[in-house]
C-alpha cells in the first residue's frame, strides 16, 4: 500500500474469528464473482458462499448484500470491486462504496484500499473511494478512532466524516459533519434492498441524538 490509516470503531479491540468468507444474501442486477487463481469471472448466486481471495465486481446500477456467520454485513454499491483479504478481518476495495456493520464484540473489520486501511468495532461506516483518489468514511452509528501511518489520530462518532487524501498522509480537512437522516434517506446501500439493514435501530437512535443536537445547536455546519 501506498500509505496507511486505521479506524477503530469502540476503543478496545477484541479477539475475533477471521472473516474471510460470507453468503450473498441479495443481489441487485450484475455483480460477478471473480476467481483469483484463473480471472473467470461467473455471475454472483444467491445464497452462494463467496470466499477469500475472489473478487466480487459490480456493475453500474448494480449492489450486493453478504453476510457472514457471525451476522457482519457487507454491502457493496454499483461498479465496485472488492474482496476478504485471506486472514484477519480486512476488505480489500480497489474500487467504489462499500457499507460494512459487525455487532458489538465480534471482532468489527477493516478496509483496506491503495492509502488506507480503516478499522473498527461494532458500528456501522461506509467506505467510499472519490474520483481523485481519495478515500472517504463515514460513521452512521458507533464510534472510530481513525490513525495514519505516522501515528497521528482522531475520533469519529456517528454524523462525522474524514476524507483521506490520494497521499494518506493527512485527514484532509478534518472531521466533517453529515446529516445522517439525510443520508440514510437516499442512500441506495441501505435503502436499496429488500431486507432493512440489521443496524439500523442503531443507526435511528443516532438520528434521534443528533436532531436533539441540531436542536439545541450543538451540532453543525454540515458540509
């Protein structure tokens, strides 16, 4: 990688099975799966298992919701490519949007692209990668602490954002506020599928604060 950061959602980190496979649970238009050993690509199934280190590709229009046996999701928006690394917890998102939510004291993830590689615990974030390269999280529920390569850090909680640029040595602007209502209300990776997102009680009572927080202005701008 060309660089490094890690977010950590919840402060502690706990021991966790490896996360290296998970069953496609709904499928929306094309998304392929693509063998590493020899680059065939077939069309995504169903109630397949899809495994480390394969590739699921998207297409435009196009989304994938997964679930492993411990109940973490992955959901992967339209012309994204990703993959399970083959050890630990990791994603590898070469390109596109991902949502990812593991419940408390499973273990949470990480994601990984080209300068980043962002960490968490028992909270729901979103991944995406910008046109130029830089590579944006958001918090929609729970709380990360966010370091680069050189050691330094912040937090996110639910309603911020950090966008990494392309070099991976600085947090850009900032932490940023969203309006997670907002958001989620348009938001294809969470409204985009048939069944509701199993964090999104989580991620409603996350509003709930953050309106009291508009309402009594201790919370804003939003960018």
């Amino acid at each position: 990688f060309l660089g490094l950061f890690v977010v950590y959602g919840g402060l502690i980190a706990h021991a966790a099975t490896p996360l290296t496979e998970s069953v496609f649970t709904e499928i929306v238009n094309d998304a392929k799966v693509v063998t590493a050993s020899t680059q065939a690509a077939a069309p995504a199934k169903a109630n397949e298992l899809f495994k480390a280190p394969d590739l699921v590709r998207t297409g435009p229009a196009s989304r994938v919701e997964l679930t492993a046996a411990d109940s973490t999701i992955t959901r992967i928006g339209a012309n994204t490519i990703f993959s399970f690394e083959p050890a630990g917890r990791s994603i590898y998102l070469e390109r596109g949007s991902i949502l990812f939510h593991t419940p408390a004291g499973k273990g949470g993830g990480s994601i990984k692209h080209g300068v980043a590689a962002p960490r968490w615990h028992g909270t729901t974030i979103i991944g995406a990668i910008l046109s130029d390269g830089s590579f944006k999280i958001m918090v929609l529920e729970g709380q990360c602490l966010v370091t680069l390569r050189d050691g330094s850090t912040l937090t996110l909680n639910a309603g911020q954002f950090v966008v990494i640029p392309p070099d991976g040595n600085s947090f850009g602007p900032g932490v940023l506020n969203f309006n997670i209502q907002q958001l989620v209300a348009r938001l294809l990776l969470i409204q985009g599928f048939s069944t509701p997102l199993s964090s999104l009680g989580l991620i409603n009572d996350a509003i709930q604060q953050q309106t009291a927080a508009i309402a009594n202005g201790t919370v804003g701008p939003f960018a």
